[in-house]
C-alpha cells in the first residue's frame, strides 16, 4: 500500500452505447477528502458507486487500498455511505439506528449498542440516543448518518450530495462539522455534489466531471486561479468571460486590451494575442466615470446583500457582472462607472 486510499486507473463504465464514466483516473491519498463536482449528467453519481461498488466497471481498475476491487460487491469493500436523504429508520430511536449495521452484521445487541454510544459521543450527540429522527433537526440527523456509517469502520466513507436536503444556513454549519470530523479522524472521504462552494469549502482535491470525463483535477485554489478553460472558470465559483488581448504577461503585473480600452492588471503568463480573459466578479471594482484609465460602462443593475452589493454593468466587452463589499461606496442604476480588474486569468486555447 503506497498511502493512497483509492486508484481510478482508465475506469469506464457504458450503459449500452453511452458512456457514463469514460476512462476516468485520479488517486485519493490516505485521509483525504476529494469531491466529484459538476452539472447533472456529468457522470459524478455514477463514478461514486463505481467506488462503492453499486456499479461495476465496463473497462479499467478500481483500487482501494492497494487491493484490486473491480469486480468485488459493495459488501466486500468496506465502504459506508451516506445518502442524499439520510436514509433513517423513522420507527427506530438514534441508538438503534446508528447499531443497526453492527446487529445485522452479526455483533450481539448489547456490544453493538455499546459502540453506537460511544460513535454518538464522538460526534457530539450524547444523550440523543433515545430520540427518533423526526426529533431531530436536520443537522443532527444528518450526523446520526454519518455515525451509523462511521461505526462500521469503513476504508472509505461516501457522501452523495449530504446538505442538499438543509437550509443555506445550516449547510454552511454542517459542511463545518463534516470538514473538522474528517481531519480529526483521518477518514478517507469521496464526496459528490453539484455546490461549487461546498467543493470549495471541504476538499483536498476536487475532481470536476463534464460529459463523463475529468474535464480538471486539482486543489481549490488551483481550479479557481488557474482554471484550464472557460467551462472550469466559470463552475468554479462566477466568472465574466470575454474576448480581448493579451499585450505583455510575463506572470504577475501585465496589460490587456478589450473593449476597445487598455488596463494594467495582475495575470499569469500567457502569451501575446487575442484571448479569451476570465474576471471573477470579486476582482472588478468600480469607479466614477471620469477616474481615468479603465473599461467604461453603465450600471444595469444593482442589488444590496448586505455584506455585499451585486451589479451588472453594460460595457463595449459584454456585460459585467460584479460583487463589492457593502461598505464601498454604491452606485445607482443608470450610472456610467469605470471598470478596472485587480487580476484576469487567460484561458488556454
């Protein structure tokens, strides 16, 4: 075993003529946390239970732990998971439900009931044991799962799509809580979702599938800086894409053209000539018409989020959409402003 959890090697998986996963590869390390990001249909959900062996390959190799499981049932993996809706027992109290798996494995009630307690504990809910999930909020069922599937100590731990089901407050607290228990018990996790902020929130490595193949693997910050094109750019996280000029980039301070104005901006190197430029909305800001050097535009648009204010501004590159901290100063619909970019990212050809 060389310290990596799973190993997708060329994996394919067909559905007669069409393939759903197509020859699809990467490595989790050992304790790790990867997320499977893209739209519908992109072959995510597929690929997780290819791991958890609810699917079987058409075509490759499919690792865990170093051992050959391609062919092997989910039962001969020890892999748990959890599901989209949790999956509860609703006539069983908290304790019954996290020990099921052990009983029906064959462990006596009472040892059972014994480990369920302290996987209870170790996820913050004790005393709990003798409620029924509708006596949960949607938070702590959504622990009660990870403890049921936690308790039979798997090699690797599943997740499709956990907080889709909870509120946008509570998804950012239990997205938390599933970040700290997966550091704090070294799990090896394979998580799937659509939320590109959730992926950016949780992951080691995310793995963005487009069409049933990878379209780019790497670490959050690297698919938000450094994306491979204009697909990755804008799934990961908003991007304004638009058509200008590279002029001078050797990787760091540089100079673009578009829309008919040229700005000094921050890029990685690239060379010169025509190019498709992302900006994320964070990167433009906003100034009066008459500050001088920038990308004239008008405000379409304005919202008030309160942290943050949201435009759209009409410019000769295409419309802009852009996102400010609420404490600047705001700008009225109709208001011709001057757009600067603190960093553009070049996409590659």
């Amino acid at each position: 075993m060389d310290g990596t959890a799973i190993r997708f090697d060329r994996v394919t998986k067909a559905f007669g003529l069409v393939r759903a996963v197509n020859e699809v590869s990467f490595d989790l390390p050992q304790g790790a946390l990867v997320t499977l990001l893209g739209p519908s249909g992109c072959g995510k959900t597929t690929t997780l239970r290819l791991v958890a062996g609810l699917e079987l390959p058409t075509e490759g190799r499919i690792e865990i732990e170093g051992r050959d499981v391609s062919r092997l049932a989910a039962a001969e993996r020890r892999i748990a998971m959890v599901f989209q809706s949790y999956a509860l027992f609703p006539h069983m109290n908290v304790l019954e439900n996290v020990a099921y798996g052990l009983v029906v494995g064959g462990q006596r009630r009472q040892a059972a009931e014994t480990e369920a307690t302290a996987m209870l504990k170790t996820l913050g809910l004790e005393g709990l044991g003798a409620r029924l999930p509708a006596e949960l909020s949607g938070g702590q069922q959504q622990r009660v799962a990870v403890a049921r599937a936690l308790v039979l100590r798997p090699k690797v731990l599943l997740f499709d799509e956990p907080l889709s089901n909870l509120d946008a407050r509570l998804r950012r607290r239990v997205r938390e809580d599933i970040r700290d228990l997966q550091k704090r018990l070294g799990l090896s996790v394979v998580y799937v979702t659509h939320d590109q902020q959730e992926a950016l929130a949780v992951s080691d490595l995310v793995v963005v599938m487009k069409d049933g193949r990878i379209a780019q693997k790497g670490t959050p910050t690297e698919l938000y800086e450094d994306p491979a094109d204009a697909f990755i750019a804008d799934f990961m996280g908003e991007a304004n894409v638009i058509a200008g000029e590279v002029i001078a980039a050797p990787g760091g301070p540089g100079r673009i053209a578009a829309g008919g104005a040229e700005l000094a901006t921050l890029l990685r190197a690239h060379p010169a000539g025509p190019a498709s430029l992302a900006v994320r909305p964070e990167s433009i800001r906003l100034f009066a018409a008459d500050a001088g050097e920038g990308l004239p535009g008008r405000v379409q648009r304005a919202a008030f989020l309160g942290q943050t204010r949201e435009y759209e501004i009409e410019t000769a590159a295409g419309m802009l959409f852009v996102v400010v901290p609420a404490a600047l100063p705001a700008h009225a619909e109709g208001e011709a402003v001057t757009c600067r970019f603190d960093k553009v990212i070049p996409l590659r050809a």
